[in-house]
C-alpha cells in the first residue's frame, strides 16, 4: 500500500492521505489487523482543512477477515481459483503463493487503475495469475473454479457465478449488503445449487460496483407520510449486527442510516426504491414512527424484531441460504426452514 487514507473523525468523515514519506505513521497501521481505506470516490472527494472529505471506494482487508476467509475456503495445491475484487493485489498474493502454480488463480475487478497496479505488484511478487478488469458481480464465466471468493458485498449470486463453481466445490462471500456482515460458505452440489451455513464470525465487505465510475450512494427516502404510529423495536437493536443480519435478509438492498432531530435519535431503514420508516428514540426509548413508500417497512422489521427475541438472538452460524436457478432461500437451522426468498 503506497498510500492509504486515516480516519480523523468528524461528520463528515475527514480522511488523511498517508504515504511512504510519513515513515512509521504510514507504515505501522499496515502490519495491525485493521481495514484501511485506500481509494475515495472522486466524484465526492474533495480537499478539506485537515484532509479530504469523501466517500471510500476500496480498502485494504483486515487480515483477520482475509485469513477467515481463506481458511474456509480450504484450498488445495491444485485447485482453481476465482477472486471477485483484487482491491490492493493482497489477498490474490496469499491464493497464488497457496497454489502449485499463480496461473491456477483467476482474479477480477471493476476498476482499471486497482487491476492495473495490482498486476504490478504480484508480478514483483513473482506471480502472474489472470486478471481481469470487468464487473467481477455479473461477469458471464465461461469456465468453473474448485474455489471462489468474493471481497465485494454481492446482493445476489447471478446464474453465471452458481455455475462457475465446480460440483463439490465452495464459494465463500459476503451477501446482502449494504446492512449484512453474514459471511455465506456455500458448496456447490452438482445440479447447480449451491447450498451452506453462514460463517460463526461474519465478514463485511463495500458493495460491488456495476460501473468502473459509479459509487454507491446513499437511497433518498420517498416524501411524505402513509402510516404512522408507536415505534415497538428498541434503540440497541439497530447496534446489533445480528439483528440487522436478519433485517438485510428480509428486506433486500435496505441500509441503515443515523441522526438527531430536536434532540431526539433518529433511525431510518431506506430500500432501493425508495421507502422508509423512520423512528425516533428519546434516551434510548423508543416513541413513533413514520414511514412512506410502496413497502411496509417497519412491519417487517418489527416482525424481524419479535422474531429474534422469541428465537434468543440467534448467531450467524444458525442461519444458511440455499441457492437455486430461480430463488435465494434464506433459512434457518435447516433448509426446510426457509424464512424468505428473494
């Protein structure tokens, strides 16, 4: 990482650009196990006092979570290899040094400028896998892996990627984003379903990209007002990632987002399209809510909500997903508890 940027707090966030010239400043955070942001969105990065203000794009894993990863994925010396999202060329550097052979491994990114330097630096590694500049979420595949790994959050796993997967297989990747941290570990079964439990310990990645120039931007809720009425979720259920596991699950693409109005806490659930539901708390107590837009979106999390009482707030590990050539089936302890589909 020849630079990266370090959160220096504030709203919005400031980021400083750090680099080689800092000394142990830039260098010391790169051997913690911490995430590090390594690319701002530069149609919202601008320089501020302090830094830059900006969305981030791409990040440096934390170790911990690539090692996770990579030990449920259980490679062998002769596998094949697909990784979606090359990012800095780190993980991909640990896969090819795994492998017999770095040809074994295929890996893919949407952006140029990240397949670019990090085909320049595994080959100063001394491995030259295959890599791709394409958008890894939607690719068509036209041959199949022993092993896949996704280091991109994927709403959904498309037809050409569940028959990308050799019969017997595994693929391992961060679903539902933006609110999920469920990491599903998948095998292929040979008539192209894939089918697994959720990693114990979770794994959040930044969405994939569909566009090499678009970022991800936050869902306006839709104005106006249909229904209204006494919130029922408590404030600290929306800090429990397990909980909003459960929420992305039941309400695809939904993100969380944050705020105080007349001194009260604000918590909003906003879909793609749209739709909302907004509740207010008052040290820590919740009081109404509002929403609008084509979904019911507070019933359903309030139902998500009563669902994960009654159940003793179940860890990931409980839960898995079923993918077949038509649904996502979300279920729980087994796989004819299918909870939804999506």
């Amino acid at each position: 990482m020849p630079h990266y940027y370090q959160n220096q707090g504030g709203v919005p966030t400031v980021w400083r650009r750090v680099n080689a010239s800092d000394g142990p400043a830039w260098q010391d955070p790169i051997y913690t196990n911490a995430t590090l942001v390594t690319h701002l969105d530069p149609a919202t990065m601008h320089a501020v006092e302090g830094g830059w203000i900006g969305t981030p794009s791409s990040s440096s894993t934390a170790p911990s979570l690539m090692v996770r990863m990579l030990e449920a994925l259980d490679i062998a010396d002769d596998h094949t290899v697909l990784e979606l999202g090359t990012g800095t060329g780190y993980n991909a550097s640990l896969i090819a040094h795994r492998l017999r052979d770095a040809k074994q491994l295929t890996t893919a990114d949407i952006d140029p400028e990240l397949t670019s330097s990090a085909r320049d630096r595994l080959q100063a590694c001394g491995h030259s896998p295959t890599v791709l500049t394409c958008d890894a979420s939607e690719h068509q595949w036209t041959r199949t892996y022993d092993r896949v790994v996704a280091t991109c959050g994927l709403p959904r796993i498309n037809q050409s990627l569940r028959m990308a997967v050799t019969p017997g297989g595994r693929l391992i990747a961060n679903v539902m984003p933006p609110l999920s941290v469920g990491l599903a570990v998948l095998t292929a079964d040979g008539e192209g379903n894939l089918q697994g439990h959720f990693h114990p310990d979770g794994g959040t990645f930044m969405a994939a990209r569909h566009d090499a120039t678009t970022y991800a931007r936050a869902a306006p809720g839709t104005p106006g007002v249909h229904q209204e009425g006494k919130a029922d979720i408590p404030l600290e259920a929306f800090d429990d990632y397990r909980f909003k596991f459960l929420l992305a699950a039941h309400l695809p693409g939904v993100e969380l987002q944050y705020g105080t109005e007349d001194d009260r806490v604000m918590r909003r659930l906003v879909l793609p399209d749209g739709s909302s539901a907004e509740a207010q708390y008052e040290g820590g107590r919740p009081l109404s809510y509002r929403e609008s837009g084509k979904r019911e979106v507070w019933a359903v999390a309030a139902r998500c909500w009563d669902w994960f009482e009654q159940n003793d707030r179940p860890g990931w590990e409980r839960f898995g997903l079923t993918i077949t050539h038509q649904d996502h089936h979300f279920w729980f302890e087994s796989p004819d508890h299918i909870l939804t589909s999506f």
